[in-house]
C-alpha cells in the first residue's frame, strides 16, 4: 500500500546517504566532531533537521570544556572533514569542531566573565548581609519591594541557575498605574518584602528602577510616607 511505499522510500534513502557518508569517512585523514544526538537523528529520521551544535560552544566562538551530563566528550562523534562537508551541504548548521577540544583550554573571556561573576555576587551578599536588620531605628522607615524582583536578585546572587541580573527594581505590579495606590489583596510576603532604607539604597545604586514605596510599618496599606528621592534611573543589567 502507499504507507508501505512511503516508508520503503524512506528507508532507501536513509541507506543511500548512510552508505555515501561511509564512502567519505573511509577516504579522509582529516576528522572533526559531530553531535551524537544528531547523528542518532540521521541514521534514524528521513529529516534530521540542521546540524546543532550550538550547545558545544560559548557565546565567543569558542568549545566549552563541559557541556552537560558525562562531559562534551560523550556527546560527540568523531567523522572525517569529507562526511562533515557532505552533511553541512545537505543539512546546513554548525559550528564545527575539530578532536582538538580535548585539549583546549577555557575560554579566556569565559573565565574573566565567570571570575568577574563570582567577585560580584560575593560583594553583593557581603554588603547585604553587613546592611539587613528586622527592626528599625528612630526615624527609619521601611522600603517595600516587590517579591518578584527579590527572588530573581536571590537566584542570580545564590545560584549558578543563571548568570543574568535580576534588572531594575520593579514595584510597578504592586501598584495601580492611575492612582499609585496598593492594588489590592496583596500580601506581605507573598507579593512584596520590606528592607531598611540602607538595603534598598545598596539595591537602588546598582540596579535603579523603583519607585520607592516607604512605610512606618511592612503594611503596604498602612498610610504611604511622603519621601524626596532622586529620579529613579534604570540601571544596566549586567
């Protein structure tokens, strides 16, 4: 039937490509590396779509020394020059990579962003931790910020999840856009934090955003605290 038909013809051509491709890997003395993933796509699929090795490199071009589970050595396989040209002409995609990774060393910039990371986020828990308290002090107020913001602040500061700063403080979804009012239903905690002033100073000079909402308690519905601060400037992300 021409289901039976369809698949046959699927089959031959995977055989006829697998047979050339074996062609040219037996003729080279050249090698480069191919993703195991993709190959297993290509030998299975009559469409393994384009060739990704996206994951194999960093954002500079270069091969990352470590690419997920078992390290990038395992998810590579080595063919020749020749069967690689073959598959990039039919397929398309890329980078290539050559068997020489295995001795590269990290990325120069790579480890400069990563060493300039890891100062940053100890700096940044350092001077939090020297700042926070739970009480204030005569004539102190607290700051509320939104929870949203503090959590991505935590991730990026504590975890290697991500290496994106958190951006601007946004208090914008605790308020409403016409009145400036709370929206409501909103609860401590859940939807905002309160901090000294001395925090969201720290905060507000790295990041910028806001606006500040200033309370004499962490009741957002408590009567608001008329304070003059500088225009709130977003700041760089990184």
């Amino acid at each position: 039937n021409a289901k039976n038909k369809h698949q046959g013809k699927q089959w031959y051509q995977r055989r006829v490509r697998g047979k050339r491709v074996k062609e040219l890997r037996a003729h080279s003395s050249v090698e480069v590396c191919i993703s195991k993933d993709w190959w297993n796509k290509f030998k299975t699929l009559s469409d393994p779509g384009k060739i990704d090795h996206s994951k194999f490199v960093c954002r500079h071009g270069n091969v990352k020394r470590w690419a997920g589970k078992g390290g990038i050595e395992h998810q590579l396989k080595v063919i020749s020059q020749e069967a690689y040209d073959f598959l990039i002409s039919r397929y398309g995609g890329g980078p290539q990579i050559t068997p020489s990774y295995e001795n590269a060393l990290t990325c120069i910039q790579c480890r400069k962003e990563e060493e300039s990371l890891i100062e940053r986020r100890a700096a940044e828990k350092e001077a939090i931790n020297a700042r926070d308290r739970s009480n204030l002090l005569p004539g102190e107020y607290w700051c509320l910020i939104d929870t949203h913001w503090v959590e991505k602040w935590k991730e990026f500061v504590f975890s290697e999840a991500t290496d994106t700063p958190p951006g601007p403080i946004s208090n914008s979804r605790l308020l409403d856009p016409v009145t400036g009012k709370p929206r409501p239903h909103l609860s401590r905690g859940g939807d905002y934090r309160g901090v000294i002033l001395a925090i969201w100073d720290y905060f507000h000079s790295i990041y910028g955003g806001g606006p500040l909402i200033a309370r004499q308690t962490l009741d957002i519905y408590d009567t608001p605290l008329l304070i003059k601060t500088d225009i709130e400037k977003p700041k760089e992300n990184s």
